[in-house]
C-alpha cells in the first residue's frame, strides 16, 4: 500500500463531505480561510464580506493544490477574539475568523458551535456560506 498523497498531522475537518481542490495562489497554513479568484486559484481570505470559499485543511505551497473544506462542513478554526456558540462568523483577514458584530457585516460564513473561544484558540464552527465565488 502507498503513502497517502497528504498526511493530516492536525484534524481540521470535524464532520461534513463538501471538499474541493484548487491550486493556491500563494503559500497557505491549515484552517485559513480563502476566496477564490476568477482564475480558479485560492488565496487568503480579506477581511469581512464577499471573499471566502473555503477553509484549507492542510499547509500547502504556491502553485500546489489546496484541499478545501466548505459549505455544510464542520471545522476547527483559529479565532482572532472572544467568541461564543451561536456567534456567526467572517475571515479576520489575517487568516483566522472573529465575530460579526465586530467586523461590521451583516452576515458570516460560518457559526461556532457549542463552547466558546477566545483570541488565538481553536473553535469548532460549521461552514454556512460562501461569499464572492466564481467557481
């Protein structure tokens, strides 16, 4: 039997199936979240509204191909804030997600599950949206 083609040496993907491919414009770090551009290419996430696909589920470099958790998917995340279950969510754009409320838009693309979270911690929060994709 051969090696897997990737090794998830941290679990990202809690539950869910909707899992794409796309080759990363630049270097990503597992759980960032991204957009995706015309070119079918992903990137960072900016932050707040309309540029999120997915959640990178690995580290992967430019050029590479980036495996995606998204809609329906349930993941662990970085958050840049205090949250709590219910809260819905956006990219940061410094490649974690916060709050709502403190971002200034009107709807997330994700909402934390139970527990809460604060600055630099891991949450679990299902994928409701995506936001600005042409794919």
């Amino acid at each position: 039997m051969s090696a897997p083609e990737h090794s998830f040496e941290s679990d990202v993907l809690v539950s869910g199936e909707a899992i794409e491919g796309f080759e990363a414009a630049n270097d990503l770090v597992i759980r960032e979240p991204v957009g995706i551009s015309a070119d079918n290419t992903v990137d960072s996430s900016s932050s707040g509204e309309g540029d999120f696909y997915g959640v990178v589920l690995y580290d992967v470099a430019a050029g590479q191909e980036a495996a995606l958790a998204n809609q329906n998917c349930e993941v662990e995340i970085e958050v840049s804030e205090s949250v709590s279950a219910g809260d819905e969510l956006l990219p940061d754009g410094s490649g974690a997600f916060e709050s709502v409320a403190t971002s200034g838009g009107s709807t997330g693309v994700a909402i934390a599950q139970e527990g809460s979270g604060g600055s630099g911690e891991l949450i679990t929060a299902k994928i409701i949206a995506q936001q600005g994709a042409t794919a």
